[in-house]
C-alpha cells in the first residue's frame, strides 16, 4: 500500500511538471504581432530559466532585449516591456497551444508563437 501512495505522489509531480508554464515555453520562438504597427509585428523569442526565474530575449525592428525577467502567476508568465511605450506581456497556454497577447495604447494585441523550423546541415 506505502508503494502504490509512492506511485501516486510521484506520478502527480510528474503531472504537474507537465503542466507547467515555464517547461513549455522553455526555447526558441518565432513570434508575430498581426495587429501591430508595421516594423512592429515579428520578432524572435528565446526562452530561458536563470536562478529560478524565467528571462526572455526579445529581438525584432529596433527591439533588442536581453534577459527581461518575466513573473509566473496563475500558469501565466508576464512583464512589461518597454519597446518605445511600456507594453505589458502576457504568455499562456491553451489547449495545447502557446498563445499571448501584448497590452499597449492601440489596445490588446494577440501574439502568435511558432517554433522556427529547423535548418538541415548539409
């Protein structure tokens, strides 16, 4: 009985690994802003976890940030982003999909993530 508990608790940390934010965006990404202004709508993402916390480059246009700390609350990660305004970020995921959107003064804007395709060496 104490091993099929063991199992139990070790299969529900396994679980909740699973379903864990920070896994899942962990990489690179490719992001587009569709709504956003031209020069504004791709920019390359690279998600990683340094000291426990979640940093994110941004690089697209004139943007070029390193290591923005970004917080993880209610399976959600965000920061505000200063790209010319403050812009608060938001990165979710649902249904299986990684999905966010950018708050700024034009309003709310969905960002779409896509994992770059990969290059075959020759």
């Amino acid at each position: 009985m104490l091993a099929g508990l063991c199992l139990l608790c070790m299969s529900a940390v396994g679980a909740e690994a699973a379903n864990d934010i920070r896994s899942k965006v962990k990489g690179k990404w490719e992001i587009t802003i569709p709504d956003a202004p031209s020069g504004y709508q791709n920019y390359d993402l690279d998600v990683k976890e340094k000291d426990g916390t979640v940093v994110i480059d941004v690089k697209g246009g004139d943007i070029n940030i390193k290591e923005q700390k970004f917080t993880e609350k209610d399976g959600k990660l965000s920061a505000n982003l200063y790209v010319g305004e403050y812009v608060k970020v938001t990165i979710w995921e649902e249904k299986g999909v990684i999905k966010g959107a950018a708050d700024t003064s034009m309003g709310k804007l969905p960002c779409n993530f896509k994992k770059p395709a990969k290059h075959k060496e020759k």
